[in-house]
C-alpha cells in the first residue's frame, strides 16, 4: 500500500511516499518559493537504498498546482521513479492545520469537508488556505484516489471544557468558536504510541507529558492515552517559548503597545509571532546557534535558554499537577531529540518530584526510542524522535481498513 504524504504551506509543499507494507520511504521531497522568480522543486528517490537518487530542479514555480506537478514527474520518472502508475497510490493524506470543533478524526475528504477547513480559515488564516490549495492540486493530479485530511486540532478534541475554555464572556465562545483547540497533535499522538510500544505498556493505562521543541514547541498532558490539556491555544502562539513565538504574555501587553509604542494590531501580531521567543530575546532562533553563541560569552543567549527551558520546567509542573499520576516524560522534535542541555534544564529541580535524568544516556545521540531516566526515577524520560509523514500515513491506514 503506497500513501503519498503533502503537508502543503503557503510559499512551499513536503511531500513524502510511504510503502505501508513495510512503513518504509520511498520519496521524500520539498517544493519551495512558489510564488517567487526562482523556485526549487527537490526529491530524494529510493532514500538510504543501494538506489538513492537525488533530483532538482530551479525555476520559476507559479503556483502550487505547478509545483506539485514537477514533483509528481519526478516520482514517475521512467527510470528512476518510484511510481508507475497513480493507481498505485492508495491513499493521499494532508496534512491540515486547524479541524476547529469539526474534526476529531481523519476524515475522507469531501466537498462538505473541504467547506469545513475553509469555514475555519478565520481560525488559521495562514496555514488553512495552504493546505487547502494542496489538496485541490493533489485532487486534480491524483484523480480518483482517495484524499484523506489529518488535523493538527484532531488529538486535543478529547481536551474537557474547564481545560479549553478562556475566561472570557461566553458568547465569544458561542458566535466566534474562541477556545483552546491545541496543534502538534499527530506529533504528541505518535509519541506517545510509541512511547508506550517502548514501555511495553498499553497507551491506554499510561499518563504522559509529551514535550515537542522545534521552531514550534508545545506541551501536551496525555491521560490515558488521551489529550486533556495542552499548551498551544486558540492559535499556535500561546504557551512555551518558542523560536520566534512568544508563548505566554500578559494579554494586556497589546494595550500596552498599542498605546504606548503606536503599533497597530497587525504590527503586535507580527511582533509575537516572528520576532519573538528565542529570537526575540538574542537575535537567534536555532538553538545550535545560541549555544555557539553561549560557549562564546554572549549572556543574551544565555538568558534566551534560562527563560525557554524555566517555561519548560513550569509548565512540566502544572501538568503534573493535572495528571497526579506520570507514568513518562517525551521529549521530541528537533530540539527535544538533539539537545541534552535544553532537556536538563527542563527537569532541574524535579528529583523530589520523582524525575531524575541519568546524565550519560541523555547525553548520547539518539535516533531511536531512548530511556534517559535513571532506573529509580518514578517518572520515566524518553526521547522518542517523532515522524509526522509515518504518523499521518498511519492514520490514513486505519482510515481505509474501515
Ligand atoms: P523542528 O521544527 O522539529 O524541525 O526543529 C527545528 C529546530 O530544532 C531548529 O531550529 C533547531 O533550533 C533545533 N535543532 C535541530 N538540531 C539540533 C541539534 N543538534 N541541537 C540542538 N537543537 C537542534
């Protein structure tokens, strides 16, 4: 069963080819710039096989339907592609950003569910019309194949209304759906299966604060395997600290800055948004970067760790505080699979709480489900890397099995 996998944003598209049968890639690629006067279409055939075949071509790529249909070439290629005919796509899965209330689910796209995901264009004015251009290019290339949307909303519906709801006046929850709705979720899902496959322990007994660190970053309180409450809000901003986010601010700082420094509400969104979190606090947003500049003296860097990873350390608390019980905690994405000091400073201070990292394992590379607790701690670590192209195929599998 092949599944072909496009997580479309608004100037580029990832896509991926996935054999089910094994869970193995068969292509991996990345169309970037549409849009602009030079863009790059890049595809890696057959990865890490005998046969690995890079391809790439730069030119102007007008819109996504031209984008993707560069890509598509390039995966039928005559002789070094990996598909011969497009009925040998079973499935094609999307990734979209926000399902709003609508989605609990992967679902079959529709002509209903299509009006859905633009009926929450308000919602993410910026991720959901992206994907939405992906899954009209993919519907008009793949004819015929069936197209399945995965929600990035889907895994945090199981969050209760005293955990999602905002103090404000209700009707803004009624007329304008304003609610903590949650995203990384196929991410904090996958980590916390496999988690639980490492464990050999079912998901289902097991409570776990599952940490995704990227550029974005959030923190989900899984009980029982479900989500009860995360950090990502209404939009992907509140929360942690993030690469260019802010995460968590006085919410009376637009006022302030609206009166105060004259910036208008477009000039305080952008503010939080991308000149924000890490960057905002030393001009670096990659954490290898801000280690660099740490080894080399520069104390805003230094200050830009000590506030992601304090957020971090806080918010591990309330949610254990939610949870009583933690069975595990997951670090994943880039930061959280890479970088040993930012996951040390998230738990420091945590041993009387039943968390204690065992130095050396947290210090080795890792690439693979990996225990980084010491054998008393009664709160487990992992590091699980997360693989949101296997985690949408997969749902996509349990989707067509029904
Ligand atoms: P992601 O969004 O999951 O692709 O993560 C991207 C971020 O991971 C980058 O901006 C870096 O800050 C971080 N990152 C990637 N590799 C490393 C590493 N080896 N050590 C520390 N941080 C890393």
């Amino acid at each position: 069963m092949k599944i072909l996998v496009i997580n479309s944003g608004s100037s580029s598209i990832k896509f991926q080819l996935l054999d089910m049968a094994r869970e193995s890639v068969l292509a991996s690629g990345l169309v970037e710039r549409i849009g602009e006067p030079q863009g790059l279409v890049k595809c890696i055939l057959k990865p890490g096989t005998e046969k690995e075949h890079v391809v790439k071509k730069t030119q102007a790529i007008k819109d996504h339907t031209s984008g993707m249909r560069l890509a598509v070439e390039m995966l039928s290629d005559k002789d070094q592609g990996v598909i011969a005919d497009k009925r040998d796509v079973s499935a094609v899965g999307h990734r979209v950003v926000h399902g709003g209330e609508d989605f609990h689910e992967p679902t079959v796209i529709t002509a209903e569910v299509l009006a859905a995901i633009e009926k929450n264009i308000p919602l993410a004015p910026l991720h959901n019309p992206a994907n939405m251009d992906g899954i009209r290019v993919a519907q008009e290339l793949f004819a015929g194949v069936v197209q399945v949307a995965v929600f990035d909303t889907a895994f945090h519906q199981t969050i209760p209304p005293h955990a999602y709801h905002y103090a404000l006046p209700y009707e803004l929850y009624e007329k304008e759906r304003i609610r903590r709705y949650g995203f990384h979720g196929t991410s904090h899902k996958f980590v916390a299966g496999e988690c639980a496959k490492a464990m050999g322990r079912s998901l289902e007994e097991l409570n776990l604060i599952t940490i995704h660190l990227g550029n974005g970053c959030s923190m989900t309180a899984v009980e029982n395997g479900k989500s009860v409450d995360t950090t990502l809000g209404l939009t992907p901003l509140e929360g942690l600290v993030m690469g260019t986010r802010s995460g968590d601010v006085d919410p009376a700082i637009h006022a302030f800055l609206a009166r105060n420094c004259h910036m208008d509400i477009e000039a305080i969104d952008r503010l939080l948004n991308k000149d924000s979190g890490l960057k905002g606090l030393c001009g670096l947003n990659d954490m290898r970067d801000i280690h660099a500049a740490i080894a080399a003296g520069n104390e805003r860097a230094k200050l830009a760790l000590a506030v992601q990873t304090y957020r971090n350390k806080k918010y591990v608390g309330a949610f254990m505080a939610v949870l009583g019980r933690v069975d595990a905690i997951i670090f994943t994405a880039g930061i959280g699979e890479n970088d040993g000091v930012v996951r040390t400073m998230s738990l420091q201070g945590l041993e009387p709480f039943g968390i204690s990292l065992d130095r050396e394992a947290n210090t080795q590379r890792m690439t693979k489900p990996t225990l980084i607790s010491q054998a008393e701690s009664r709160t487990q670590v992992w590091v699980i890397p997360t693989n949101e192209e296997l985690a949408i195929a997969r749902e996509i599998k349990v989707v067509l099995s029904r």
